[in-house]
C-alpha cells in the first residue's frame, strides 16, 4: 500500500510524455494531409509582381543598351554656359541610365538655339517613363526639349521643357506607373559619353 502514491507520481510524468507524443503526432499528420498550405489570393499576387520584378531586373542587368539622346538649348538661354548639367532617365523596373556629366564649355555644349547628341551605353530598360535633368552653376542654362530614343518601343521620346529649371535640384518628368518591389536600383554611368554639337 505505501508503493501506489509512488506508482501514481510516476504515472504523470508519462502520462505528460505521451500526450506530447500524441500531439506531434498530430501535427505530423495534419502536416502531411496539407504540406501546402494555401496563402492568401493578395500575397499571392504579391510573390508574382516581387518575382516578375526581379526577372525584369535580372535580364536588364544582363543586357545593356545604347540611347540616342538629344538636347535642344533653347533661344532664351545664355549665349554660354558654365553650368554643370547631368542627365538620368528609366523605366519603372529602376532600370536607370545615369549620365552625370554631359557640359563641356570647351566645345560649347549648350550654347544658345543649339543642339546637342550623345549616345549613352546604360542597362536595358523596358520602356522610358522618367527622365531628369540637374543643373548647378551661375549662368542660369535653360532647356528647350530632350529627346531620347527607347529602343525597346523602338521610338524617340520628347520631354519638353522650355523654361529655367532650378538649380541644385533633380527636374523632371515621371510618368511611370508605380511597381511595388523592393529591388534595388540599376546604376550605369555613361562609359563613353560621345557628343555631337549643332547651331
């Protein structure tokens, strides 16, 4: 008789050890019957638009390009300029094309009524929908037009200005419809940066 409160106490902790047995026995089971689960429609689409904008990324990246661009001064600008005036543009996958010098006032860049033609190698985009242009000097240079051909449509793209653009200070355009990824963005500096100078 003085041995049964000992076998009871020794029965609890088994009978502790095997209601955790059953348990993960359980959750094994009702693993197996849905190793997938279902998430839900929203973070579904979510993991498409992450992935789709990666896949973009990731080909862009591999492949890269060359934009014709074209930059109208207008008639109401400095006969000359100092400025210093850089130039980015892209698409909404953040591919981006980043030239950031394009001024030389030993060739007279940007002279008053004239145009100027770089090709700019940058990444792949999958069509133009922002561009950019910075200014920072004392004279004061104001654009008329940038016009850049988008070989992925296959056609040139015209950002018109026409007025003094502050200095300091990314100005522009963005017309680009908002991806939700959280990819990083694309950076190609202009390698080699050729100029052509019109009156």
């Amino acid at each position: 008789m003085e041995r049964k409160p000992f076998m009871m106490m020794a029965s609890a902790p088994a009978l502790f050890v095997g209601l955790v047995a059953a348990l993960s026995v359980t959750a094994v089971i009702a693993e197996a019957a849905n190793p997938h689960p279902h998430p839900h429609p929203e973070e579904l689409e979510q993991q498409h638009q992450l992935l789709l904008g990666q896949e973009v990324l990731d080909s862009g990246r591999a492949r890269g390009c060359s934009y014709r661009v074209t930059i109208k001064t207008s008639c109401r600008s400095p006969r000359l300029t100092r400025d210093a005036v850089a130039l980015s543009f892209g698409d909404a996958y953040n591919n981006q094309v980043y030239a950031p010098r394009l001024d030389d006032p030993g060739s007279r860049t940007f002279e008053r009524c004239s145009t100027d033609t770089y090709d700019i190698a940058g990444p792949c985009g999958y069509g133009i929908c922002y561009l950019y242009l910075w200014r920072d000097g004392p004279d004061g240079w104001i654009p008329e037009w940038v016009e850049v051909y988008d070989p992925y449509y296959g056609r040139y793209l015209t950002f018109y200005y026409g007025s003094p653009i502050p200095s300091g200070v990314w100005y522009g355009f963005n017309n680009c419809r908002r991806i939700n990824t959280n990819a990083t963005t694309t950076t190609a500096t202009s390698e080699a940066v050729t100029a052509s100078h019109d009156e």
